[in-house]
C-alpha cells in the first residue's frame, strides 16, 4: 500500500493570496485559495490584475477554476 509521508503542495498556498493564469489566454485574476481538490481550485477574495495605469475591481462571491485550464503562482 502507498502512503503519502508529506502534504501535497498546495496545502502550504492555503488562504494565501495567488494569481490565477489560464492556459489558453493572458488574463489573470488574484484572490486567496479557500480550497481545491482533484478538479477545481476555490478561491475568495478576488479581484482582476490591473494592467498599467488601471485599479484592480474586485470580483463578488467565490470563484471556482477548473484546474485543467489554469494553474496558480503564489503571490508574496
């Protein structure tokens, strides 16, 4: 039987704030990851990255991004 002996990585990005870049385009959003599992990615707190010269808009309620179309960059 196999068991895991470490968490996997993104429980160390738990409620920490991440941009969210999609596979297939070049927008990009940022919030905190709530959750995830085998599919999706939750995350709260969202607002859009701003480009030069712009303020960020935040984004209402949970977002939920399926993990197949987009992968996360954990923000400082």
């Amino acid at each position: 039987m196999f068991t895991r002996k470490q968490p996997p990585v993104l429980d160390s990005a738990l409620r920490r704030r991440v941009a969210v870049n999609f596979l297939d385009s070049d927008f990009v959003f940022t919030g905190r990851l709530a959750d995830y599992d085998a599919d999706t990615f939750v995350l709260e707190q969202c607002q859009t990255h701003p480009g030069p010269g712009e303020t960020a808009q935040a984004i209402k309620g949970r977002q939920y991004v399926d993990r197949i179309h987009a992968f996360l960059t954990e923000l400082p």
